[in-house]
C-alpha cells in the first residue's frame, strides 16, 4: 500500500484542522450534557456494581486528560510560533497514555472486567496519591491501607475472584493497540517514541527527528548535529493521539448508551 506523505503546508493544515474537532471536544465534554450516563445503559450498571469507585467516574477523568493534553499540544503548535523538538512529543504522551486508559478500561465487553479494571485504576490512583503526599511529608487523612480495604470489600461484593491490584500504563497501551487493530497508527509505538522525548533520551531524537550534520574542526573523529522538529513529524503524533481519543469517546458513548 502506497503512503502519500503530507508535506509542511498540508501537515500544517491537517493540524489547523484536527485542532478545530478538539476544541469542539473540549467544549462539549465541559457542559451539563456531556458525557453523561444514560438511564439502563451498561455504564450505569457497571456504576451500581463498582459502587463509590464508579467507571464513569474513571473514564470521564481519563478522558478529561485524554482531550485536554490533546487540545493543548495543537494551541502548542500552531499558536506559539516556534516548534519545539520535545515538548510536542511530551504533551502527546500525555494524550494517547490517558486516551489509552479509558480504551483499556471501556473495552472488555465484560461488567466483571470493566469493574476489575476500574478498582486497578482506583488502586494505582489512590496509592500514587499517598506516595506523593508521604514522600512530601504531608498527612493523609485517611490510611492507605483503609482505602485498600474498600476497595477489596467492593471487589468482593461483585465476587471478582482476584486481589485488586494496580496496572501499567504498557499494559493500558497494549490493550488499547489491541482494540484499535491494524489499520490505526501504532498506538503503543508512538507511546514510547514520545515518551523517549519526553524522558530527553537520544534514539528518538536520531531516529525521528531531522538531523543534520556537520565536520568539526580539528576532531575528525567527532561530528556536530542539528536536530529540528517539522510540522510532518508532528503530524504523525497528533494523528495516532487522536484517533485514541476518537475511540475512547466512542466506547463511553457506547457504553453510556446501550445495555
């Protein structure tokens, strides 16, 4: 299959555009009607069975994230006249890692999944929280363990089998590559592609970003390199971010509408 690569012009304006669709996300999913749950739809009873640790409740916030980091990597592009060389990767990371959860989370066609997934989400939640605030030397009201606990007692409530425990963000990544399949980008590549810039290590910048090299002086051994960003490159992010927020939209409307 032959790929027609954009050049600067027309990657720029598929930016404008794709920038045009968030905006109108950002904006819906901050009034009354947005993402609501539906009366007898699956996201209302997967709430009654995950109690005070209610699905919707993770996937809005996901979601939430998902769209806002995404809005925010187009204003970063295409409003501050200067293209920076990791901060779009950083800012898209933040998009398809969140985009991702609430996928992971929405698309077991199982309750018993769906609620698991959510207590993980609640888990890693609630004990990334208590490290922070201990690690600051801040007191937590209430103790981790006792927050835990509420978790296990709705775990078995729902008679879940298993002790809740946390996730991974690749775990997240690799389902949600799962869900999309083949003929989206590769969710779970451009993951660790931009989290390589956002870490400020060196492959991503070899391999993706625009290199040019020069001699130095005196140092036959040693070569100068100029790394640039181009709206091309930029492009290829901002696309696979998204389309995970496309389909994370999809599956909480899905699941907030059917049984």
């Amino acid at each position: 299959m032959m790929v027609t690569i954009p050049d600067e012009d027309q990657a720029k304006a598929l930016l404008v555009k794709m920038a045009d669709t968030a905006a109108n996300w950002i904006e819906w999913i901050g009034t009354p009607d947005g993402l609501l749950v539906g009366t007898g739809s699956a996201l209302q009873g997967d709430d009654a069975a995950s109690q005070q640790f209610s699905v919707s409740h993770a996937l809005r916030t996901c979601i939430g994230a998902a769209v806002d980091h995404l809005h925010g990597l187009y204003a970063l592009v295409l409003k501050t006249g200067f293209l920076h060389m990791n901060t779009p990767a950083t800012v898209a990371r933040g998009a398809l890692e969140s985009a991702a959860t609430a996928i992971w989370i929405a698309c077991p066609d199982t309750r018993d999944e769906r609620v698991k997934r959510t207590l993980s989400w609640f888990f890693k939640d609630v004990k990334d929280g208590n490290s922070a605030a201990t690690g600051a030397g801040i007191a937590v009201p209430t103790p981790l363990q006792d927050r835990i606990d509420k978790l296990e007692r709705v775990a078995a409530d729902r008679g879940l089998p298993d002790k809740v425990k946390g996730y991974t963000s690749t775990e997240a990544v690799e389902a949600a590559k799962a869900h999309l399949g083949p003929e989206k980008m590769d969710i779970l590549l451009m993951w660790r592609l931009c989290s390589g810039f956002a870490h400020g290590r060196s492959w991503p910048i070899l391999g993706f970003a625009s290199n040019i090299t020069t001699p130095i002086p005196g140092r036959p051994d040693l070569v100068g390199v100029k790394s640039e960003n181009s709206f091309t490159r930029v492009l290829a992010m901002a696309l696979t971010a998204h389309d995970a927020v496309q389909v994370a939209l999809e599956l909480y409307q899905f699941r907030a509408r059917g049984r």
